[in-house]
C-alpha cells in the first residue's frame, strides 16, 4: 500500500479558485487517456461518437479505410460544430460543419469550403481538422489529447495483468447513463478510492460485500479494489479497478460497467456510465438497481461534502493509514502534476 501522506490536499484545490481548473485541463486531462466509447458503436464507415471531455469537444469516426480516427470537433473555419453529441452515422460520407457547411474527409481533410470565394493565400490543405490519437484496448475506445501521452497499454498494464485473457470486445453498449453532480471532480474521485464509507453510506451494498475486508491497492497510477462478495449469486464479481485520472471499471457478473467522472467545470463533474453486456443481452434489473442506490447514496454525500469545502471553516484533514492509501496516491499525482512543468 502507499504510504500515506498525513494531510489532505487543501480545500482550496477543490473550489476552483484561481487558475486551479485551467491547470488541471492543462496538465491531467491533456495528458492522459480517456474512455470514449465502444468498438461497437463504430460497425461501419462513417460511423461516429461525439463528446466532450473537460471542456474539449471531440469526435472519433470510423473511416472509408476502416480505420479510428479522433478530431477536436471543431470546424477550422469560424468553429462550428461537426456533429451533434452522441452517436451516428455520416451518410454522405464527410464530416461536414454544421454552421457554414465546410466539408471535411473522414480522415480529416477539407474537402470543400462551401462558397467561399476566391483567395490567392488559401491553401485547403492547411485546414485539416485538429486531430487526436485514438487506441483500442479490450473493445474499448480512447482518445488522448497530447502526442506526448504514454501508449496506452504502457498505462494500463498493471490491469492486463490482473485481467488475464479477459476481452471485451465482443460486447455491446446496452445502456448508457449520465448523473450530473454539484461536485469537483477530485471530490468524486476521492470517494470511489476508499471503501472505508461503504458501512456507513450504502446499506444495499454492504449487504451484498464483505466490508470488513474490502481492500484497494494501488498498482502504478490503477487501484484495485479487492471486493470480497457474501453472496456467490450477487451483482458484482469482486473486481472495482480505477485509472488515473477520471475512470473505473466495475465488473459484474453479467456484464461491465465503465464510470468516467467527467469534469464539467471547477465544481461540476458528471458520470458517465456504460453498461456493456454480450449481443442481445440487456442490463439486469437487479444490476440497475444496485448502480442507480449506490450512485444517489454518493451524490448526497460528495454535493454535501462539496458545500462544506465550499463553506471555508474546512482547510485540510487528515488520512487514514488504514483505509485511504490510494486517495493518498491520487493526491500526490494531483500535486506533481499542477506542481509540474
């Protein structure tokens, strides 16, 4: 287990005070990797995803070539949008600008700038859209935002490790769900590191694991929660695993869910759930249940935490040896990384 510093971050990181959040986009979100989506929801050309992601809007489309492809989806004309949010398809096989109507390839060249007239020092080929690097890993799919982002099977191998042979690729997206939180997204983070709340927070799941040793171990910048179940026929398969900075897989045992706690502003985070279960499978009711009583249970307690760091009487706490090892770890790479170049 880290060792665990004995003061918390102080409160004033989590307010959003002066250029906190700036830095934050800056120096985590455009220098890690973040789950976008599925290969599933790519099954043709001209298939895409849209979304934003800390404040950037992306895209990530499936070209005439078969390839992934991820852009900032942002016309590089007077930066309209490409596409709407959410999932579809171009069915005239460009991306096209839906302000002034500037064509792009689905490799991200300008095809067309729509009546634009003449102009001797325009050269199309300069306007490409702005590209991000896209991987796959396991039938997931993400984006990174920086050319300098470690790969992303360097970041994730602690987790291949303890994954083994499983794969997720022929899964598909049952069901899709976005909880808005009145929270910073450190907040959250904090609160899904540690299971030392679980007695106290969430009864229904606290029937279902054994509390007493329930266990998160840090592995590189991935926790892995040990989550010993009481009842072999409950909903979970005894494996939380969370990445650094935003995301986590919980795996069931009919299926998977993968949480990004996207940051929407200096005081607003909202998570983003992907239900993945196998073709034509849907997500238990028992499941849903259980994901939708634990997620209210940690939206009042993170927005009333919140309003108490919001308040000014709290400065800074301490850590439990114990229990809070891994928000310990979280934490330092916080620091490094605002510390940082």
């Amino acid at each position: 287990m880290t060792a665990v510093a004995p003061e918390t971050l102080p409160a004033n990181l989590y307010r959003g005070e002066g250029d906190t959040w700036a830095r934050e986009r800056a120096r985590i979100f455009a220098r890690s990797w973040q789950p976008f989506a599925h290969e599933s929801q790519f099954a043709e050309p001209g298939a895409y995803v849209a979304q934003a992601i800390a404040g950037w809007p992306l895209l990530v489309v499936r070209g005439e070539d078969g390839v992934l492809r991820g852009f900032h989806n942002v016309c590089r004309h007077r930066a309209g949008p490409l596409t709407a949010e959410g999932a579809g398809r171009c069915a005239d096989g460009a991306l096209t600008c839906r302000y002034h109507g500037w064509r792009y390839t689905l490799d991200g060249r300008l095809r067309a700038a729509r009546d634009f007239g003449a102009s001797a020092d325009f050269d199309p080929r300069a306007y490409g859209l702005w590209p991000v690097r896209v991987a796959v890993w396991r039938g997931l799919v993400f984006v990174a935002l920086g050319d300098d982002v470690p790969a992303l099977e360097e970041t994730l191998a602690p987790l291949d490790a303890r994954l083994g042979a499983q794969d997720w690729s022929g899964l598909t997206l049952a069901a899709q769900r976005a909880h808005p939180i009145a929270c910073n997204w450190k907040t959250y983070v904090e609160n899904y590191l540690e299971g030392y709340h679980i007695p106290v927070m969430h009864p229904s799941l606290d029937a279902e694991v054994d509390s007493g040793r329930y266990a998160v171990e840090m592995d590189g910048r991935i926790a892995l929660h040990h989550v010993p179940s009481k009842d072999p026929n409950g909903v979970y398969d005894g494996l939380f695993a969370w990445v650094w900075p935003n995301w986590a897989l919980n795996v069931y045992r009919t299926g998977l869910m993968l949480e990004r706690m996207t940051p929407t502003g200096p005081r607003s985070v909202q998570l983003d759930y992907f239900y993945l279960m196998p073709p034509g499978e849907t997500v238990s009711a028992e499941t849903m249940a259980m994901s939708d009583t634990v997620t209210a249970e940690d939206k009042w307690i993170v927005e009333r935490v919140q309003e108490n760091l919001d308040a000014g009487v709290y400065v800074s706490g301490r850590l439990s040896p114990k229990h809070e090892g891994c928000v310990a770890a979280f934490q330092a790479f916080v620091r490094n990384a605002l510390d940082g170049p």
